[in-house]
C-alpha cells in the first residue's frame, strides 16, 4: 500500500480508544441514571429537557413521601450531573444544556411552590449572579434553600450590573449578600461590588459560589465568604443570625 492509500480515518478510529466505543448521548447518559425507581424518571427528563416530566416525576416523589426541597438536590441536581458530564465531554452540546436548564429551573420552581416555608421570615438575604453570567442555576438552588429555611430572599436574577448590587444593598439592607458565577470572566464582578460597597461604609458577609469560583479567590477581597454548597447559604445567614461576624464566618466556612 503506498502512502496515498491510507484512509486517515481508520488510523484515528485504531488509536482512538474513546471513539472505539463511541456511544449515543442516550446510551451515555443510560450509564449515569441512579437507580432509585422514583428519582430515576426525573433526572432522566432532566436530560431530555421534558419539562411536564420533570413536574410529573417530582409529584410522584411527593406522592411517595420525599420532601420536596430535598428532590432539589437529590433527583435534579443529579439530573443536571448528568447533563454537565455529557457536556463536558463533548457528547453533548449547548442546545441540549439549554433545554435540560430549562427544564431544571421549571423544577426548582415546582418543588419551592410545594414546600412549605417557615411564616415569620428570619432576616433578609439579597442574592445575584454575577454581571455578565446567565448561569443561574445555582443561584436557583441558594435562593430555594434560604427561603425553605425561613428567609426573605430579594432576588435580583441573572447578569447583575455591579451598580444594581450596590443599589439593590443600599436599598434592602439585607444581613448577607450571596453571589454566584460559572465563569472565570464574570467572577471579578464580585471584587468591584466589594469594593463598592466598603466605599460606601457598608460592611456585609457577602457569600460567593458557583462552578468558577474558589476560596483563594474569594479570599482575596475583604467581605468574601466562600460557599460551595448551595446549602452552605441558609447555614451562613443562620450562623449570622447567632451573632457571628465576618472573620468567625471565614473560620466556619474556609477550609484553609
Ligand atoms: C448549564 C450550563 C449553561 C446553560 C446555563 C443555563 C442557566 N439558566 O443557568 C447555558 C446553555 C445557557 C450556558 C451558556 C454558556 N456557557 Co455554560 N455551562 C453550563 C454547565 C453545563 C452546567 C452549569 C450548571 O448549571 N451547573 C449546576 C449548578 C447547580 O452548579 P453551580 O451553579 O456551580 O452551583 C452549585 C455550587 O457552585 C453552589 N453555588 C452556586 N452559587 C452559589 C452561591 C452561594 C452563596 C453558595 C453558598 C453556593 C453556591 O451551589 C450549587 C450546588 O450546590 C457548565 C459545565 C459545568 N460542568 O459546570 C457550563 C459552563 C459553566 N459554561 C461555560 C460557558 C463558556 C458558557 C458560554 C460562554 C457558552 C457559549 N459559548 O456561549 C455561555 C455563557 C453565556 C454567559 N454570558 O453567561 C463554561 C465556563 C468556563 C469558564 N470557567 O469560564 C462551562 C464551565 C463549560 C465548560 N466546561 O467550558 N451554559
């Protein structure tokens, strides 16, 4: 066989291992599905971007006994660990991240308007995601926590203006802030809104999570507190609430 004969595909098809046992995006995500027979349904319409599924499979979970909030993080969640894996790997693309988001926030949705939260509201937490980001599934899950655990939650949605922040704190007077970003861009947001508001004398926690962030950079400006779970929120607005001020804050949430 001379040189020009090689079909250039079949060498890549001989080394590539990954492309050898190549599978659908159904077939891949078939691997990933929990088993439980109740949470399964849902984070497979989870990632097949089937919103009535999500809201059908969530009322049978309910049915069943589980506790609505919880199905946030324990069916959709994993419903969207599906999607990230697939996404990040390249078998899935942004269209179907965008169906399956959609149909997460529907179910966010769903599972706050069947909870019941506590009446006497504990203390007002304003919540945004970072100027520039429309990532605001996280912020979803925060804002759904901190209102299950009795809070008042000003939610400001996505792609927040710095100046909007600043604003929105002047104006609510909240105990904590929260902030989330999903992207290494948008995550220097928070330290112009940090900024801002220490010029403007105003000395709040403000909590910051999200796929970018971490703790050495939230460590870097003077009211950063990092959060990595979503339910580190309602955790830290409870810790003010008893009284704990911003450097015991850093020491119950920063691991180094
Ligand atoms: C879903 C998704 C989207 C959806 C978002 C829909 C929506 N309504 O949110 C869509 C399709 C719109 C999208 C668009 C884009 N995306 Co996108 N997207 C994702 C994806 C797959 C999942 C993100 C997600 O929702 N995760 C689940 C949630 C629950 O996680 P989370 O927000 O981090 O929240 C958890 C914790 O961090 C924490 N948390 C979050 N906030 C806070 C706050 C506080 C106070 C606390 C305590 C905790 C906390 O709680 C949650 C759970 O406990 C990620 C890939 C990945 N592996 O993360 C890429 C990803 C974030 N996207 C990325 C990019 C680049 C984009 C686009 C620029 C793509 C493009 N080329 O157009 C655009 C961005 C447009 C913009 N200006 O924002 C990159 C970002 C890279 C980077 N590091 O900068 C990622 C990482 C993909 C990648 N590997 O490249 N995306």
């Amino acid at each position: 066989m001379t040189s020009l004969e090689i079909e250039p595909n079949t060498i890549l098809v001989r080394y590539n291992v990954e492309k050898e046992k190549s599978m659908s995006p159904a077939e891949a995500a078939e691997e990933l599905y929990p088993k439980d027979e109740l949470i399964r349904p849902i984070a497979e319409a989870i990632f097949e971007g089937e919103e009535d599924d999500v809201v059908d499979g969530l009322q049978k979970a309910i049915d069943a006994g589980k506790d609505p909030i919880a199905l946030i993080d324990d069916a959709l969640m994993v419903g969207m660990g599906v999607v990230s894996k697939l996404y990040d790997e390249g078998v899935i693309f942004l269209p179907n991240v965008m169906m399956s988001a959609d149909a997460m926030l529907e179910g966010i949705e769903f599972c706050k308007s069947k909870s019941s939260t506590a009446p006497v509201a504990k203390g007002k937490v304003v919540c945004h995601v970072a100027e520039g980001d429309v990532h605001d599934i996280g912020k979803s899950i925060v804002v759904a926590l901190l209102r299950a655990n009795g809070f008042d939650v000003v939610d400001l949605g996505r792609d927040v203006p710095v100046d909007e922040v600043v604003e929105a704190v002047k104006a609510e007077k909240p105990m904590m802030l929260t902030g989330t970003a999903l992207m290494t861009t948008t995550m220097f947001a928070f330290k112009a809104v940090n900024d801002r508001l220490l010029e403007a004398g105003i000395k709040i926690p403000f909590q910051c999570g999200g796929g970018a962030v971490n703790q050495d950079f939230v460590s870097q400006y003077e009211l950063g507190v990092y959060g990595e779970e979503a339910a580190d929120a309602p955790k830290m607005a409870q810790a003010i609430l008893e009284g704990k001020d911003l450097d015991a804050l850093k020491k119950q949430f920063h691991t180094h």
